[in-house]
C-alpha cells in the first residue's frame, strides 16, 4: 500500500523513470512554472548520477527549514513523496506560509501524480495523507488552486473538503480543511 515518505534516495530509478514520464508529455519546457517543472530544468540533467541525487534529496528536505537558502519569493515547505516500496508515484509539497502570489496563483500544497499511476486515486490519497502535516505547520485550513480546465485536480480537491472560494484569471481558489 502507498504510503507518504521524506524524500528518498532509494526510489531513485523509479524517480527518473516517473520524471522521464512527466518529460515526455511537455514538464519541464520553459514555460512550465510549476515546482516540478523548475525541479526538471535545475536538476533533471544531474539526476542520474546517484551522488547528485542524494544532494537533491538533501536539498528537498532542507527546504522544511526556516534558514535555508532560497530564492526570492520562495517558502519554507515540506516535500512528501508517495511511494509503494521501492516505485515513487508522486509527491506533493506543502507551503509553510503564503505570499501574494502563491495567495493568488500556488497556494499552499501542489501534487503530482506520474503519468502512468493517474486515474486511480493516488492525487485523492496522497492530499488526504498529507493534511495532517499541514496542520501540523499551523496551515489550516489550506489554500489549493488549480486551473479551470483541470476536472482531475478539482475532483481530487473537492474530494478533500475544498470549499470553493473565487477564480484568479485561469486559477480556481479552493480553502481545505487540515483539522
């Protein structure tokens, strides 16, 4: 049964195949502003090499705290991958706290599910496992936002509890009880 880990170095072939999916179908372009797609520009070309890996994997956790370099307009967050043995199946990130931007456009926590795993209930379980850990963080209740034409990802929040707040151009905002 899947379960939410820290990030692990032992996932790692599972991790570059599920990254090499997200690749294929147009993650990591330019355009993609998502965490994942900024992961893939930054460090996809490193990836493959265990030691780089384990770094990256350090880094992730290393955004959980307070005094970690970031850049500007980042926030201290917490990284949980799902995982079922050695088979990563996605990830989400929760915010410790918002900006304005992440207010209006990110919100809180974002999930990705690879390609290969989407439509069977991974995004639905992986939030619902992660609402405690943003309780915990004093995030409660949680700012998710998806896009308009993305039916999934409302699904998934809906599923959750999210309460329907507005649309910011492109963006639904949803506030999700963690408590």
């Amino acid at each position: 049964m899947p379960q939410l880990v820290p990030p692990t170095p032992d996932v790692h072939a599972s991790f570059i195949a599920a990254m090499d999916e997200f690749a294929e179908e147009g993650r990591g372009d330019p355009a993609d502003a998502s965490v994942l797609g900024r992961e893939l520009r930054l460090n996809g070309p490193t990836w493959r090499e265990p030691g780089a890996f384990e770094q990256f994997v350090e880094g992730l956790i290393a955004q959980e705290r307070e005094e970690t370099p970031r850049p500007d307009g980042f926030v201290p967050s917490t990284t949980l991958w799902w995982v079922e043995g050695d088979a990563f199946i996605g990830r989400i990130v929760v915010r410790h706290r918002l900006t304005q931007w992440l207010l209006d456009v990110g919100g809180h926590i974002g999930y990705d599910v690879r390609p290969s795993a989407r439509g069977q209930g991974h995004a639905t379980r992986i939030l619902n496992a992660a609402l405690p850990t943003a309780r915990r963080l004093g995030v409660d209740p949680a700012l998710l936002t998806c896009d308009d034409d993305n039916i999934a990802s409302r699904k998934v929040i809906e599923a959750n509890g999210g309460v329907f707040e507005d649309q910011r151009g492109v963006k639904l905002r949803y506030w999700v009880p963690t408590s």
